[in-house]
C-alpha cells in the first residue's frame, strides 16, 4: 500500500486532540492475533509527539509526512533493515492509530505502508515485524524463481493460489507444494490447511509446486526407468480403468483387492473428481495424516488416466506397510484382510468429523426395533462421516440371550462388509497309498472317504472295506524325500494331515501268537531306508566315512526282536524288495576285486597292528577288553550284547582288513562290528580239494614272510573274508532322519529297541545299478476309487447368508457379561439384516480355522451375477417411502486359488465406463465372458445397489473369439517390470 504525499482529507484536529487520541489508542488497544499494525520509523514519530506537545501548529519541530526510509535497505525493494530493535529503530503503532495520523500527515510517494500482523506463538503474542521471505519456483522450470512474504498465519493454501497466479497455472490442475530447505532435502506440504507457522516453513526456504501428469503421475515420483521415451508415453491410450497391477514381490494379495475397489465406481469417482482433497482430516488420531488416502488417490488416477497398461503399486505398499506392520515385507496376506484395513483408513483419513464426542451406547430396553435402529445409525454418522460410510456401510440387528435369566440384549451395530460362513462337510476325501505285505504287489493308490474329525483308525478302517486286510494290520506314516517324516498312532487326528501330505498305509504281518513271555520273541516295528553310499570318502566331516543318500521308498516291517540277526534281517529285506531288487544268479560269484584288495592291503600296513591310530588311542584308554572287541573278538562281544540290538553306524572308518568281514548287526550270539564293508559269507561245499590245496601252500608261504604270530593272524582272517561271496547291500541302524548320530561309529554304543528303530540298507553305487530296478520300484497302481470322479460341492450364496443369520452359541473365548446374572455367559447370538449400503461387500469365509482342524473349503458358491435379491433377508419387510429398494448387481469378485500356505489372487471386475467384464491377474488383464466369473475360486463379493448403477457411458468393445484371450501387454509393464525387479527381488506366489 502507497500512501498520498498529503491526505485530502479534512484539515486535522488541534495539536492537543491529536495527543489525546494516539496516547489513547496506544494505552488501550490489546495484541489480538491476526490484527494489522503498522511499523513506523522512530524519529518522525519522536519529532510528532514533541510538535503536538508545544502546542504550536507554526513550531520548527514539525515533522511533515511520514517517512520510513531509515527502515529500508534501498529504496528500490523496500526490504527493511536487518535486526532493527522496536523503540529504538521503530514503533509500532495500531491500525487505527496509523489510519489517522496518515490522515493528518500523509506520507512520503513511493513508500509502502508496513503493515504487519499479529502472531499467535507459543505462549505469547507478537506483532511479526519481518514476514517470512520465501522461494517460489515450479518443479517443471525451477530455474524460474520468484520472491513472496508470507505471514506465519497465512495458510499453506494461500501460498498454492499465491503462486498459480503468479504462474498462470490452468484453472482445476490438482497441485501439491514440496517445502525444501538450504541443505536440499524436499518434504511434502501434505495439509493446505494448516499455517506457514504450524509448517515450519522459514525464510530463505524454497516452496515448489508441481502439477499432476495427464497419465495420473507425479513428476517427482514417477521412476526414471519407467520413462521410456516420450513416443511411447504419448502414443498409448487405453480404456482407463483396464490397468494391470505389478506384482512387487508375493503382493498378488493387494492387487486383487485394489482392482475390485478401483471397480467400484461411487470411490473411484470420488477420487477421481477429487473431491477427497476437502476432506482430508489431518488430525485424526485414528486415522494415518491423510496419506493412505493420498496414495490411493495416487493409484486410482493412474489406472483411470487411460495411458497405462500397468502400474507398479510400490509407494502405495510403502504406506501401508508403514501404517500396518502386518503387511511389512513380501510375505503372503489375505486379500479380505487387506480390503478390511484400507476401508478403515481410507475411512479415519477422509472422516468430515473432526472432533468425535463421546457417546454412550445404550440397550433396547423393549423399545421399537425402529426406534432403537435410528438412534443407533444417528449415533455412528455423529463419530462416522466419510465416503466409505455413505458407500459401504450398513446396519445389522445384534440379539443376545441369556441361557440362565432369559435377558435379551437388542443392539444395532454398523457393518462394512458381511463375512458369511460356508456349509462345512463333516467328510473329508484323502488319497493314500497301501503297501500290501505281498512283495511282489505294487503299491496301490486309493481314494477314501473319512470324518474330518475322525483319527488314523477311521483312515485304517476305511482303507480295510477295500483292501480286506484288517486294520489292526496296518500302520499310517507320512513319507517326505524318502524318509518318514512322522509315524501315526491309530489314535491321533486325521486334522494333522494334510491334503498335500503323501501318506503311505503299510500291511503288517500277522504277529506270531507268544507262548512265552520272552523278549527275544516280542515284535518291534522296524523302519527301512534305502541309502546309496558315494564314490569318494567324506574327510570334510572329520572322519573317513562314505558319504550316503537317500532314495527309494521306505517301508515299514514287523520284525521279532529275536530275529534281528545280520543274516535274518539280510534274508527278510530281500524278500521285502523282491519285486525290484534282482538277486544274483549263481553264475555271478560276486568276490572281491582286485583293487579292493590292495586297497586293503595298503590301509593294512599304514597301520600299526593293524589297527588305526584313532582306535589305537581309543583302545589304550578302554582297556583290554575294548581292544579286543574293536579286534573282532565275537566271544568277548556276545558277553557284552547279549540283547540283540543294532548297532548304530553309517560311517566307514580305517579298520583292519578282518573286521570287514564281521557282521553290521548283533544277533544273540553276539557277532557284532560297525564296519560297513559288504559282508561276505560263502557256504560250505562252494571250494574243490585242489583249491583248498593251493590256499594251504599260500597260507604256509605268507607264514614264512609275516613279521609276527599276531599279524600271521589278522592275515588269516583276511583270507577267510576274501573267500567270502560279496552281499548286496550292508545294514545300518541310523535315525529317524536316516543318518547316524554323531559319535555312533564302529565300536559305539548301540540303539535300543525301547524307541522306534529306525535301519537303513546301503548301497554301493555299482552294486545298486546291478540289482536295483529304479522304473520298477517307482510304479505303483490305482485302484478303482481313483477312476470315480469327485463331485464338486456346489452351495447358494442364499445359504451362506442364511446361515449368517443362524442363532449360534458364543465361545468359551468370547463370552458375554449378562448385567442380570452379573457374571459372563455362553450367551445364544443372532444376526439379523436391517438396512444395506449402496456397496455391499461378501466375504465368502472359505479358510476354516477350529481348534482341531484348518482347511480350506472349495465348495463352489453360486452367486448370482445380476438381481442378488435381499428383501427376504432383511428384517424390515416393508420399506417406507424413499427408502433404497434391496437389489443387487455383481461388480467384481477376488479370487484365491491354492490352499492355506500358499496361494494366488486374481480379480475379475467390470468396467464402469463400457460395461466390459475384464480378469485382472496382476500386471496382465482379459476381456472375461460371464459365464467364467462363478468359480470354486471365488473368495471376496463385491454388488451395487441398482437404484445407484449408472449406465456406461460408452458401448462395449467388439471382440471377436481369437481375441477374447488375448492379453494387454505394452513396453511399459515391462519397463514397471525392470522397476519392480530393480528395488526387490523376491519370488511371486
């Protein structure tokens, strides 16, 4: 403002009046935040005060017009001088006072009056003599920079509209301000609302204002790998609406929920008019600063701007991730879960009550359903005033009753979504194999019916009408990468299998009737695996023992405690596996070669008589008689073991050339050894007369050359397992993982039966190619409950919601306080309909979860598509007149597809505009038909109220049948892709 030189305003006052009305205004006006004073240089007012004061209007003291040039740095800016002290430099004088003296003296042309406003700062008030100076630029030129002065009570939104037109911004551009500071970090100016004070905002501060891209981006946020070049960006234009969603990483959960709610067309125009940018509530303690919103907002205007095929959803999962540690990271979520927590906070984000009083609920009490339903409503809109609560909200009448006094409790509660139950079948379908005790059958596949609830018995019982094989002969056991991951009990739960589980059912022989009670013949349950021994010694682990892998089937046998024996158990397990395991012809003697020989010989003379060093030590510190049972002394052995065990070792240490030939398992009579070299056993009668005489002339030549009777000895023994015929596999005891427990080598203790033992068959690698059939071992049969097809249970979305509205009796867990009884009770509850919103949302409760059993249920839910009609569910059967009539349209659906630890979430949805039914499967999208929406996959529903179903406003595109299939994919989602890969690298679901 520039005052005249001289007011043309009546002549003024006497000197003496003049006096009077400033002391006045200056003794009584009061700092009030936001009122105007004004700033006038000290000595003119000095030298006014003492003109008026002489009472001389001709007096030399007269001090003319105003002038404040001594404030100002230059004349040209009228920037006032730095660090000026008030009283010293400077008066401030109130806006009345300064009217009327500029009114008495006029100041001098040119000047701008320096008003200045009250500040309400922290516990004070205070005139702000110097304004805030800020930085004004545009994020697309920032080269272009002007200077403005705000005051610290001018708003944010004061500055937007200051620099649109001071920058010729088009009218209706969404903008948002970024404040950036001296050391260049830049932070969003998220609420206008709010001042440059609460702000923090400061001189010399920069204030840069950017405009949304016609592709629904952001300049500063759009990722420089996703601008392919401005052709590209130009030349795409799709329906808007139709977009993929990239998948960041297991994020398949939030795609599917973000499409249904971006096809939901009162939200998405909500936002896409903008409308959510005056209801932004920045204060709400329950809600998340708006930026939930924010970032929807940011989502929807991309995916609607029609110039994208896909979309990478990252700063949105950033948010939410933020704001719900749940969803933190890349793990696999609910989509219904997600759904229900963005409602929410796009609820508290855009909620128009800023200030929500306390109200107290209060109970029927036997007033009129109406009544009572109405107050409840009025009570909620008082707390809840958002577009999620016009869109999607609904009431539902709540009735609990007593068991014991009979009180009925009558309340009305909103709801956001309904979660209705499916039937539960009480009958489970499994598929397990049988290993019939037959060796020479097939495993045969078999598809039982049991009760859910049931045990292992019921599964036994049922597989025994099949097969006639009773089901006390049959043992069920979990079998994962050729081991049993667990062995059943006949009365443990079938809830603990699950569906993906290879369950195997083994036939067990007929046990032998006891006629004395003696341990020997008691009967132990003997698991078997298959190992294959490597070509190479394992010296990595600290010994010098073969390294082993599992493979083949295991099997499970009833073995008599007493016949545990090397030879017995060698004999069995050969008939066990005689449909895949050759025995050897009797033309193949099967001897040892050559190379082992000499082997043998040269790991014989690195030893010291011969025995290793490390049994050496360890039989200097046993004693005697340790020594001589690692020396193979089967006397001294069977007196230790005399139970019969198995000796606990799959380790090959450097032993004496004779112990290869003692035998792997300790028999009654007590032959024991941990070595697992084959051991080979020659009947008699296999040798000619000739033979024997030649092995006499070398047995005395080799007593010529031995350095000693105990080494002419162990050479003896040598020979004698040499003569030997060579087995096929070595036994060992191991665990229940297949391996041997650390410690338990040759001449380590040996496994009790009083657990479940657990032996394992070794195979060399040559020996295995030989005898072992690998196709024959793998093929297995299906039995005639295979061929008979599963029907698809199929239920109506009609009975789900009838069974919402079931009376059911609370859970312990959850139990309800009777204000009559004074104490809480398993209360009776029912759920009733009574008003429903414009968008209804139905979660189809298909992950079943009890305290005996999780499932997921595939039932197909057949909902309709067009005219859901809920007059009959609706507690109120007649409406009044203008209320919403209760008919329904399918919008979109949320598809799950897998099981409960891992599955796939897609969408189909249709498109507001044309009306076009499209499947979104992450970044790719499908024209669907609508005969492929209804599906066992169906999880979340999503139906508009028809009254408020508007028509599409363009015709629905033309597909011919090749085309129907076809997918949208363009450079861009693969440059959303690269983006996506770039920041995360982790598997999709």
């Amino acid at each position: 403002m520039t005052a005249n030189s001289r007011c043309s305003a009546a002549e003024p006052p006497g000197l003496e009046t003049q006096r009077r009305e400033i002391e006045s205004l200056l003794r009584e006006c009061e700092l009030r935040a936001g009122d105007s004073w004004y700033v006038m240089e000290r000595r003119w007012y000095e030298q006014w005060k003492e003109f008026v004061e002489t009472g001389d209007q001709n007096s030399s003291s007269f001090p003319g017009q105003i002038n404040n040039a001594e404030l100002f740095k230059d004349l040209d800016s009228f920037h006032l001088k730095e660090r000026l002290v008030e009283n010293e430099d400077f008066m401030l004088v109130p806006a009345d006072a300064w009217h009327r003296l500029l009114g008495w003296y006029g100041a001098v042309e040119g000047q701008p009056a320096l008003e200045r406003k009250v500040v309400d700062l922290p516990s004070t008030l205070k005139v702000e003599v110097y304004p805030v100076e800020i930085f004004l630029c545009l994020h697309s030129n920032m080269e272009n920079v002007i200077t403005a002065q705000f005051s610290r009570t001018d708003s944010i939104l004061f500055i937007q509209r200051t620099m649109c037109d001071a920058f010729k911004v088009p009218p209706g551009s969404e903008c948002r301000l970024w404040m950036k500071s001296s050391d260049s970090s830049c932070e969003r100016l998220r609420n206008v609302h709010v001042s440059v004070l609460d702000a923090c905002l400061s001189s010399a501060m920069t204030v840069i204002m950017e405009t949304r891209n016609a592709d629904g981006t952001w300049p500063s946020s759009r990722p420089q790998i996703m601008r392919n070049s401005l052709e590209d960006q130009d030349s795409y234009r799709g329906q808007p609406g139709v977009c993929g969603l990239t998948n960041l990483g297991n994020t398949c959960f939030m795609n599917s929920a973000l499409q249904c709610l971006s096809n939901t067309p009162p939200l998405t125009e909500y936002f896409l008019l903008s409308s959510y940018l005056e209801e932004l509530n920045f204060t709400n303690p329950l809600g998340m600063k708006g930026e939930i919103a924010e970032a929807y907002a940011d989502v929807i205007k991309q995916m609607w701007s029609g110039r994208h095929c896909s979309v990478v959803p990252r700063v949105f999962k950033t948010k939410v991730g933020h704001f719900a540690s749940q969803f933190l990271g890349y793990q696999q979520h609910d989509s219904q879960e997600l759904l229900s927590f963005l409602l929410d906070g796009l609820h508290e984000d855009l909620n128009r009550v800023k200030n929500k009083e306390y109200i107290e609920l209060r109970d029927a009490e036997g007033r009129p359903d109406q009544e009572v339903a109405e107050e409840a409503w009025r009570n909620h809109r008082r707390r809840n005033d958002s577009v999620i609560v016009d869109t999607f909200h609904g009431l539902f009448k709540s009735t609990l009753v007593c068991p014991e006094c009979h009180k009925v409790s009558v309340t009305f509660d909103p709801f956001c979504y309904l979660s209705v139950p499916l039937p539960v079948s009480r009958e489970r379908v499994m598929e397990v194999f049988f290993v019939s005790l037959d060796p020479h059958a097939k495993p045969a596949q078999h598809r039982v019916v049991v009760p859910k609830a049931g045990s292992v018995l019921d599964l036994c019982a049922a597989l025994s009408e099949m097969t006639g094989v009773p089901s006390t002969q049959m043992v069920v056991a979990d079998v994962f990468n050729h081991r049993f991951y667990k062995i059943y009990n006949s009365d443990e739960c079938l809830s603990c299998i699950l569906d993906r589980d290879d369950i195997f059912v083994y036939e067990l022989n007929v046990p032998e009737p006891q006629q004395e009670a003696r341990e020997e013949e008691e009967e132990v349950l003997l698991a078997l695996y298959l190992r294959e021994r490597s070509h190479y010694r394992d010296y990595g682990s600290g010994s010098s023992s073969y390294g082993t892998s599992l493979f083949g089937h295991p099997l499970l046998l009833r073995v008599p405690r007493g016949r545990c024996s090397r030879e017995e158990l060698y004999t069995l397990f050969l008939q066990r596996l005689a449909r895949y395991v050759r025995p050897p012809d009797p033309s193949e003697e099967l001897e040892e070669e050559e190379e082992e020989e000499e082997e043998e010989e040269e790991l014989y003379q690195s030893q010291t008589n011969g025995i290793s060093d490390e049994e050496q030590e360890d039989a200097e510190k046993a004693g005697p008689s340790q020594t001589q049972r690692c020396c193979g002394n089967s006397d001294e052995t069977a007196v230790n073991h005399a139970p019969p065990t198995l000796v606990d070792g799959d380790t090959e240490p450097k032993r004496p050339p004779e112990a290869a030939c003692t035998t792997d398992v300790v028999n009654p009579g007590g032959d024991a050894s941990g070595s697992t070299k084959p051991p080979v056993e020659e009947p008699p009668g296999d040798t000619t007369e000739e033979e024997e005489e030649e092995e006499k002339e070398e047995d005395k030549q080799e007593e010529a050359c031995s350095p000693s009777p105990l080494a002419n000895e162990q050479l003896a023994k040598r020979k004698a397992c040499r003569r030997r015929r060579r087995s096929l596999f070595t036994i060992q005891a191991v665990n229940s993982n297949g391996t041997t427990e650390r410690g338990t080598g040759d001449g380590g203790s040996a496994v009790s039966f009083s657990s479940q033992p657990y032996v394992a068959i070794d195979w060399d690698p040559d020996m295995k190619k030989r005898f072992y059939n690998e196709n024959e071992a793998e093929k297995y049969v299906k039995h005639g409950s295979m061929e008979v097809p599963q029907q698809q249970t199929t239920v109506q979305l009609q009975e789900c919601i009838e069974l919402f509205t079931t009376v059911e009796t609370l859970e312990e867990e959850n139990p309800w306080y009777c204000p009559v009884c004074k104490k809480h009770q398993l209360a009776t509850k029912k759920l009733d309909l009574w008003s429903l919103p414009e968008v209804l949302i139905i979660h189809l409760k298909r992950f079943s979860y009890t305290k005996f059993t999780r499932e997921k249920l595939d039932s197909i839910v057949d909902f309709p598509l067009r005219d859901l009609d809920f007059s009959d569910c609706l507690l109120r059967k007649s409406l009044s007149n203008g209320e919403p009539p209760s008919r329904y349209d399918l919008i979109a659906v949320s598809n799950h597809y897998g099981g409960l630890r891992d599955g796939h979430y897609t969408s189909y949805a249709q498109n507001k505009d044309n009306g076009q039914w499209y499947y979104f499967d992450d970044s790719k999208v499908t024209f669907a038909q609508e005969d492929q929406i209804v599906t066992n996959a169906a999880y979340v529903l999503f139906y508009h109220r028809q009254d408020q179903i508007r028509k599409p406003t363009l015709p629905p595109p033309t597909l011919s049948p090749a085309a129907a299939n076809d997918i949208t994919f363009c450079k861009e989602e693969e440059a959303d892709l690269a983006a996506a890969s770039s920041s995360v690298t982790m598997e999709t679901d």
